[in-house]
C-alpha cells in the first residue's frame, strides 16, 4: 500500500530535523578542525622558531670548538717551551753543581724523603730531633745553593724566561678552560632545546592525528547530510506529483460530471423545456451550443 501525503510530508519533517542536526555537528566538527589546525601551526611556529635557535647553538659551539683547538695549540707549544727551559735550567744547575762539587736535585731529593719520615713515621724524640736538625740543615744547603745558582747569569736569565713562559703557559691554560666552559654550554644548551623539539614535533604528530580523524567524521556527517537533504528532495517530488495527480483527478472527475450534467440539459432543451441562464451557461462551457 502506498504512502499518503501526509506520511510522507512526516517523514520529510523527520529528514528535515535529523539534516539539521547533521549540519550543526558537521559546523562543530570544522570548527573543532579548524582550532586544531591553529594550535598545529602555532607548534609548527614555535618549532621553527627553536630549529633556529639550535642551528644558533650549534653555530657558536662549532666555533667555539675551533677557537678551543687554536687555543690547546697555543698552550701545547707554550708547554713544549717550559719543558724545554726546565731541561735547560737542569742542565745548568748540573754544571754548577758539578763544578761546586754539590748536586742541588740530590740534595732537594735527600730534603723530600725526610720530611716525609718525619710525618709518617713514630720517633723516638731524640731520633725526632736529629731529623729535624738534618732538615734544617739540608734547607741551608739548598738555599746557599740556590743563592750561588742565582749569581750566575745565564742561569738567572733561564729561571726569569721560565716564570714568563710558565705564568703565559697559565694563562694560556685558563683561556682555554673558558671557550670550552662555553662550548659546553652551548652545547647543553642545543642538547635542551632538541629534547624540547622532540617533544614539540609528537605533540604537532598528535594534533594533525586528531585533525585527520576530526575531517574524517566531519566528512561522515557531511555524506549523510547530503542523504538526507537528497531524500527530502526526494519526498518534495513525490509529494508534488501526488497533488498534480490528485489535481488532474478531480479536473477529469468535474469535466466528466459537468459533460454529463450538460447531456440531460441539451436533452431537456431538444424536448422544448425553458432552460435557465446557469443551464445555458453548462451548455456553452461543454461546446453543446
């Protein structure tokens, strides 16, 4: 049994209902869309932003890397110069001490050993003293030999180069320390900002996840919008074709009684009977006379 045109103009009304809250979800779900997409490009900003600063960091540590190897140059070839002189300075006192009959390094070396005994070993106190009395004297030695060292001038000129070439060789040390110490940080710094980065780029992978999956639901509810709509479309034309048959109906229904009503007047009026105004009027309208 078909529908009647009031079950289908419910049905459209419950299309209609149903499309309307497709679109309004299908809206949301843009919406929604659309603000994912606004916090990804503003990770994707803030990432950029942070590529920069690495390549930053990376740039400064690299140079300061060079700067640290120029500087270890300088301070090895500052070393090799104090070696160098401390050998120099060894072998003049060797001389000296060859010539005056005492070897300073022996008697320094004499010194070192006793302090040492007196400080790890018990004693009884007179062997204490006697100890002490050797240090006192080995430090006289050593200090008059210095003093005799000291008087002669090449060797005076060797110990002040030595002092130069050491305080520089320091100095040099220190220099070093502080571009690494700044290396370092830059490179803790890059260090940092790529844990942050990788953070920031899953987050980004989580976001555009969630934007994929959002348009996939919207393009669902879209689709079944489109049903919708096309099914009340569907409906309209059933409904307007069942009026225009409805409406040829009862035209054909009227014509055929107007026809019908028109046949017994034309018959009253071939009989001779007096036909009113309205009854020539049928006539005429069904082309009777």
């Amino acid at each position: 049994m078909s529908e009647s045109i009031d079950d289908m103009k419910t049905k459209k009304d419950e299309f209609q209902k149903r499309a309307n809250e497709l679109k309004e979800k299908r809206n949301k779900l843009h919406q929604k869309s659309k603000q994912f997409a606004d916090e990804r490009d503003q990770l994707n900003s803030t990432i950029r932003e942070m590529r920069n600063k690495i390549t930053d960091h990376k740039k400064k540590r690299d140079e300061f890397n060079e700067r640290v190897k120029n500087a270890k140059e300088q301070r090895n070839q500052l070393n090799k110069s104090y070696s160098t002189i401390k050998r120099r300075i060894e072998e003049l006192e060797r001389k000296r001490s060859s010539a005056s009959g005492t070897n300073l390094n022996e008697l320094r070396k004499q010194l070192r050993n006793l302090e040492n005994e007196q400080m790890t070993q018990p004693m009884t106190p007179q062997k204490e003293k006697k100890v002490i009395e050797l240090i006192s004297e080995l430090h006289a030695k050593i200090k008059q030999q210095e003093q005799l060292l000291n008087q002669d001038p090449h060797l005076k000129k060797a110990v002040e180069e030595e002092k130069i070439i050491k305080q520089k060789a320091e100095k040099q040390h220190d220099l070093v320390e502080k571009i690494a110490t700044r290396a370092q940080e830059e490179h803790e710094g890059m260090i940092k900002l790529i844990r942050q980065l990788d953070n920031y780029v899953q987050k980004v992978n989580q976001v555009q996840e969630t934007i994929v999956m959002t348009k996939i639901e919207a393009d669902k509810v879209h689709k079944e919008f489109i049903e919708c709509v096309d099914a009340i479309h569907e409906l309209e034309r059933q409904i307007s074709s069942m009026h225009e048959k409805a409406y040829k109906k009862k035209k054909t229904v009227e014509a055929s009684t107007a026809h019908k009503e028109a046949n017994e007047i034309f018959e009253r009026f071939k009989r001779g009977e007096k036909l009113s105004t309205d009854d020539l009027m049928a006539l005429q309208k069904a082309g009777l006379i």
